[in-house]
C-alpha cells in the first residue's frame, strides 16, 4: 500500500493559492482515477483507491501547512507504513513553475509541510516537488504562496496536473523515470516532426561546392 499526501491549506480561503498545489495535484489523481469520495480520517480528508493494481490512500491533512506531519504520522501508524511508502506532493519555490521533480529523502529546505513531516516521520518519504515559481526575495515569499495561481498560469497549470494525474500509476509503482516521462509528455510535449515535401513537388537542387581558389573568389568580386 501506498500513502500519497498532498499538501495545503483546508478552506475556501486557501484553495486557490499556489502552496495548496499538492491539494490540487491530489484531487485531480482522485477524480480521474475513480476514487472514493474524501472523507474525514485522520485529521485530514482521506479517499480510498488504486493506481496500477496497487492499493492507494490520498491524504489531504487539515492541520494546515505547518503541522501537516502530525496528520501524516496518523495515517502512517494506522496502515503500518515505512517512510518510503509515503509520497508527498508540495510547492517548489526553486523549480520554475510548471516543473516537476522527483526525490528520495533529503532535506526539507524550509518547507513548513516538509519540515513537520520530517519530526514525525524523518527523511526517508519520497516527495514530488511541484514548481511554482520564485518571487525574487525571500521577504516576498509568504505573500506569494499565500496568493493565488494567476489566470496566466492556467495552462501550465493544468497540464500539470493532468501529467501527474496521467502518470500516477508509474508513481505509485515506484517508476520515477517512467512517472516524470509521463509528466514531461504533458508540460513539455515533443515538437512535431516536419512534414515531407509533397510527391509531386521536385528536390531542391543540390548545392555546388565552390572549387574556386580564394584568390579567384576576390577577384571575381570585382569583374
């Protein structure tokens, strides 16, 4: 079994800012996945599924950012699960937005959610970090994750959250290459090949190398 917690900030209040994207990012994986509906357990909203054949709880905690792991511990005591069973979705201020990356432990980087998930449970959960973006000073950063995604980030936006949601199952099964594929498939699609010349339509000429001496070169300049 597999815990994936999304981070944020219960409340209407709170439901459009960009440090509730791991809230956004749980939603979409229940909605498309077929999950059950949310319902309150352990301090948080739960929702019950499966992703690829593996059983999966979604976690929502409601103790706000800052306590996020004493919703988490709970969960994790309930089902018995070791760290890296656990997979937290959060906002990146160092990723540019509409990134993602996948880590294995590690620091928290003074991420509130993380760092409270870090006194209950240690380092050794994964984590997906969800980009959004830095506001240029730190003085400026608890005004910027406490505001709304603007209507310009809509489209980055959801194409990143229907990557997440579409490579969910890779994440579950632990195929971080293959879930990130899925992502990037979405954030940054291929460019289209470009299309062949029609049949009928004649090669172009081939380029005649210049034989010519560098000395005849200049001086043909100038006839």
């Amino acid at each position: 079994m597999k815990l994936i917690v999304g981070l944020g900030n219960p409340g209407a209040k709170y439901a459009g800012n960009r440090h509730n994207i791991g809230y956004m990012a749980v939603d979409r994986i229940a909605a498309d996945h077929g999950f059950g509906p949310w319902k309150a357990r352990f301090r948080g909203l739960a929702a019950e599924g499966n992703l690829g054949g593996e059983k999966v709880l979604l976690l929502k905690p409601e103790t706000f950012m800052n306590r996020s792991g004493e919703a988490v511990a709970e969960a994790v005591r309930f089902y018995k699960l070791a760290p890296d069973e656990v997979i937290v979705l959060h906002d990146e201020l160092d990723l540019a937005p509409g990134k993602a990356r996948v880590k294995q432990g590690g620091g928290h980087a003074g991420h509130n959610g993380l760092r409270s998930i870090h006194a209950h449970l240690g380092e050794g959960y994964g984590r997906v970090r969800l980009g959004i973006g830095h506001p240029g000073h730190k003085d400026r950063v608890a005004g910027y994750v406490l505001h709304d995604f603007a209507k310009a980030d809509a489209d980055w936006l959801d194409d990143l959250l229907r990557g997440i949601s579409e490579g969910a199952p890779l994440l579950a099964a632990g195929e971080s290459g293959r879930f990130m594929n899925a992502v990037a498939l979405r954030t940054a699609p291929p460019r289209a090949a470009r299309p062949a010349p029609p049949a009928d339509e004649p090669p172009a000429p081939a380029e005649v190398p210049d034989t010519r001496s560098a000395l005849q070169r200049l001086a043909d300049r100038f006839r």
